[in-house]
C-alpha cells in the first residue's frame, strides 16, 4: 500500500483532550471520578476526520500500521528576533506538547478515522 501523509493541526494538550469530573457518592455508592474527552478534543478530532477525508481516507486501515510524526510547534511572534540572538537554538525555549502526549492526542483523534486502533 502507499503511503498517505497528512499535515494535521497542532495537537491539543493531553490536559485538555481528556477531563474528568467527581461524581459525589450517593447512598450506599461511592464517589466516582468518570474521564471523558472534552468539546474541545471532539472539535479537534473533527477536524482530523475532516482532513483525512479530503486527502482520500474514507475508512480506517486495517490492521497493524506504521505512524510517522513530525512535530511543529507555533512559532512565537518574536521568533526571527530569537533567532538572530539565538541562531539554531532559537527555538529551545518555545513552549511546545511533550512527544508522548501528542502522540496519544493524535493516535486517539485518528482512531476509528483512519486507522481501526492505537493497539496496531
């Protein structure tokens, strides 16, 4: 099979994909914490599925898959200002996602889009 890039958005914040809420006890029953995906990790998970579409994904690859990321961070506004102070290192302090947690951000937005699961 070819292989099929896509230049998806900037992963949100693991922080911010996934929350979770106290559900107080009640009776007998003891309080709960439930994790669920926010409104914003849905927003940006439709916005995975749509550009997969577009680039011709119509249905999750089966089976085991190969994943290659490239990982870029925004650029601050100041960043050429950086630079000429900085040269290559310019971007050593730019706040950017850990590795792994953009991973998983990114694993769980294209399961069930353009691959059956992060498990492969």
């Amino acid at each position: 099979m070819n292989p099929i890039t896509l230049t998806l958005p900037y992963a949100i914040s693991a922080n911010r994909y996934w929350a979770t809420r106290t559900v107080p006890a009640k009776g007998a029953r003891k309080a709960m914490a439930l994790a669920y995906v926010t409104a914003e990790a849905k927003a940006y998970k439709a916005q995975v599925e749509a550009i997969c579409r577009a680039a011709g994904v119509t249905r999750p690859l089966p089976g085991r898959v190969a994943i290659d990321v490239q990982l870029f961070p925004h650029r601050p506004l100041d960043w050429k200002t950086r630079q000429r102070k900085l040269g290559a290192a310019w971007d050593d302090g730019v706040q950017c996602l850990d590795l792994d947690n953009a991973n998983k951000v990114l694993l769980d937005a294209l399961k069930d889009v353009a691959i059956e699961d992060d498990k492969w």
